[in-house]
C-alpha cells in the first residue's frame, strides 16, 4: 500500500497528508534549515578533492524550491562559482529577493561566461539560470564543458507536485495534476531520464556527482537507467563519519520573535565552543550571509554532549532575562537516529540494515519518556511513499527547572541513540565515540 499512486490516491481524497519532515510539525525553519547542510557537503568535498578550497570550482545544480533554493548561497559561501538552473521564473526572483541569489543570466551562453569568469577570477558567484535541468544539463555535456561537482535539488521525489518535466509549461503541469495523474508521472519519470543520463555523463568525464536526498536515482532506475546508482548518495560519500558522531542538524528558534535573542545565543556559541571548527566557522558565516525568514532561528551542526550544553546554557539564559523569551530546541528528521531510508540516510549500510525501521520509532519512544514537548513520527509522501520512515522531537527553554529536566534527559537521549545506530550497524566512528563519551552500549 506505501507507493506514490495510492498515496495521490488518499491525498485526493483528504485522508492523507505529506509530513513534509520538519514542516508537518512545526520544525521548518525556511532555507536556512539546509544551507548548513548543503554548506557541508561542499565543504567535505572540498576537503577530500580540492585541497580545502572550492575558489575557481564550478558547481552545477538545479531546483530553487524551498530546499533547493539553498544551493546559491551555500555555494557561494563555499568560494565557488554555483550555476542553479530553475523551471520557475517566480522562484528565481525570490532567492534574488532575499539574496540568496546573486544572478540571474538571459540563456546559457551567458550562464557559462559568468561561470567561467568567476573561475578566473577565483571569486565566489551564484548565477541562476530559467530553463527546465533536463534540457540545460545534456546541453553543457555535449558543449564539453564539464563542472568540477554536478548535483541536482529539484523536487524530483514528487512526479506529480514538484517535478517539472520537458515540454510541459507550468500551467500544463497544474492542469495534468488535476486530470491525469498517471500522464503526469510518466513525462516527469522519462524527463528524470534525460536528467540523469547527463548527469552520468559528467560523471564519466570527471565531475565529482552525487545524489542529494531527493529520489532522482530512484525515478531514473525506474525509468531505464541501469546505472542510475553509480552516482552515490551525498550522506554516504560526505557526511556518514559526522552522523556516527551524532553531529547533525540541530536548531533553535527564538519564540520571542527576537532576533537579538539569536545573536546572543550565537556569542555564546563563539566563546564556549570555540575550539569546534565547524561551529564556529559557520556562525560566522550564516551572521553574514543568511537572512532569518519567519520567527528567527539559527542552525548548527552540533553532536553528542554539545546539543545538550548548549541547551541546557540556553534555558538558563532565559531563566536569568539574558533572552527575552523562550527558545524552542529541535533538528531535522535527517539526523543520525531519526531516519530509515535505504536510498538516502541509511543507503549502504556495513551490517545491511538499510531498511531496518526500527530505529526511528525507538527514537521517537525514548524521546517521549524523555518528556519532550512535541515528538513526531512521519513517513514519506509522494515518491517517497514505501522508502523512509522518520521522528522529529521539540523542546522549549523556558527558563524552568522542569526544562532543564527535559533538555538533559531528551537531548542526550537523542543524540546517544545516534551514536548507537551506527554503532551497532559496525561503525568504528560510532564505536570510539561510544566508548569515549561512556555511552552505556551493549556489544553483541
């Protein structure tokens, strides 16, 4: 029954709704969300090819949506030259708008001549380009020019509501959704086709590609492409070493609606965890370049024990008026512990547990012994129907001594079942920082 059709199916018939991971329980945090995420996958690829530097790099991608439109800026944080080609016009002028994007080119010759210049140049640039990937991308290929890192964050998980598939404008797409679905998903499933195929292609002439979590692989394999899976999932091949640490996307939102409260949180950051490279090179850089979008908030890649400092510093900040209001603790659903999808999160596992669902509802559980303010349990949507099963968790600081309570017991309980996960899935990682933060974990 989990497959996208009966999805659409129910969905039509208002029985079912997406989770949508962090905005189906009031986790979302717009953009910002996964610019640190997309930011540190440029980042480990730059450390493991480039000699740490991404100047004079050329990165081709796809999708300004609500995730995708993070990719500009995450890239030009990272001191590359990031093309981002766009189906919808409106959304270009968005990321333009809050300057996420600074760009946008008339056609691709003039795409590729501002690329090329800012390799020259070695400056960073985000340049976006209105046109359909499926068409742009085996038209690079076949001009020869071949980027130094090619993914893709359109909406390709959703044949039907994301996806835009060649030769169909905007209103045809919305129209098809209303009286042929199952069209639909075939023109979007063979445009993928063309998608990846290309994508492929620079992957044999050199491009470093990867899969960024949006089932593209998934639709193209389904769709006739054999070697759809030789493009690896960007948490296997960048991020696993982190995820067996439980460093992961953590984030806190200011429910005072104050964004000095954020800057003080960030401050303290920078004094107390000074030593963490990845933190505080972040702060610094989100303080400059990312804009706060609804209540303010801020993310950072915090593992086991320092989600819990940091919580727990927080909660005392609001108890002494240092903030002016509570502060919500949460993270996203792709966090160590907190996901099953063999084709994302838990693709290619040492032990084989790819699928194994377990985990997630255990961290859901533990979370709600653990009195956290809201726990959530999803599964996929859409394409993703039958493929991922995920828990979110909240907590308030609201200067309480029951919130510190709360934030003790539920965020070290949530990150040591990170570290277990991949512990017990074989991981040395996992294991050592088992062992070194004296996690009670039983090996069998």
């Amino acid at each position: 029954w989990a497959k996208a059709e009966n999805f659409y199916d129910l969905e039509q018939k208002n029985l079912i709704c997406w989770g949508g991971l962090t905005a189906g329980d009031w986790q979302y945090i717009g953009s910002q969300g996964v610019i640190q995420g997309t930011y540190e996958i440029f980042s480990r690829i730059a450390e493991r090819h480039f000699d740490n530097d991404l100047r004079g790099r050329f990165i081709l991608t796809a999708g300004m949506g609500g995730m995708g439109g993070a990719q500009p800026l995450a890239g030009r944080m990272a001191g590359a030259a990031i093309l981002t080609v766009e189906v919808d016009q409106e959304r270009i002028d968005k990321r333009m708008k809050i300057g996420f994007l600074e760009r946008q080119a008339r056609d691709i010759d003039e795409a590729l001549a501002m690329i090329r210049d800012a390799q020259a140049k070695r400056e960073p640039l985000s340049v976006g380009l209105l046109g359909n990937a499926a068409e742009i991308y085996p038209e690079i290929l076949a001009r020869g020019v071949i980027p130094d890192i090619v993914t893709d964050q359109t909406a390709a998980h959703d044949l039907v509501y994301g996806y835009v598939p060649v030769g169909h404008t905007l209103e045809q797409v919305r129209s098809l959704r209303a009286t042929d679905i199952p069209a639909l998903m075939n023109a979007s499933r063979a445009s993928i086709v063309r998608h990846v195929s290309a994508m492929l292609g620079f992957k044999d002439r050199g491009a470093i590609v990867f899969d960024n979590g949006n089932l593209i692989r998934t639709h193209a394999k389904e769709g006739g492409v054999e070697r759809a899976f030789e493009i690896p999932i960007f948490t296997e091949a960048f991020l696993r070493p982190l995820f067996c640490r439980a460093i992961g996307p953590f984030r806190w939102i200011a429910l005072s609606n104050d964004a000095d409260d954020i800057r003080k949180i960030d401050d303290y950051l920078l004094e107390h965890f000074a030593d963490n490279a990845i933190v505080v090179n972040w702060i610094r850089l989100a303080r400059q370049y990312v804009p706060f979008e609804g209540l303010p908030a801020r993310i950072a890649w915090l593992g086991h024990g320092e989600r819990t400092e940091l919580a727990l510093a927080v909660n005392r900040m609001v108890r002494d008026g240092v903030l002016s209001g509570p502060v919500a603790f949460t993270r996203d659903h792709l966090d160590a512990g907190a996901m099953a999808h063999p084709n994302i999160m838990t693709e290619n596992l040492r032990d084989g547990s790819d699928a194994i669902a377990d985990w997630p509802l255990l961290n859901a559980m533990v979370n709600c012994s653990s009195m956290a303010d809201l726990v959530a349990i999803h599964s996929g949507g859409g394409g993703y129907s039958g493929y991922m099963t995920s828990a979110g968790v909240t907590v308030v600081a609201d200067g309480t001594a029951q919130a510190d309570e709360r934030l003790q017991l539920s965020m070290t309980n949530d990150t040591s079942m990170g570290v277990m996960r991949y512990a017990d899935a074989g991981y040395p990682e996992a294991l050592d920082e088992a062992e070194r933060k004296s996690l009670p974990y039983i090996r069998i």
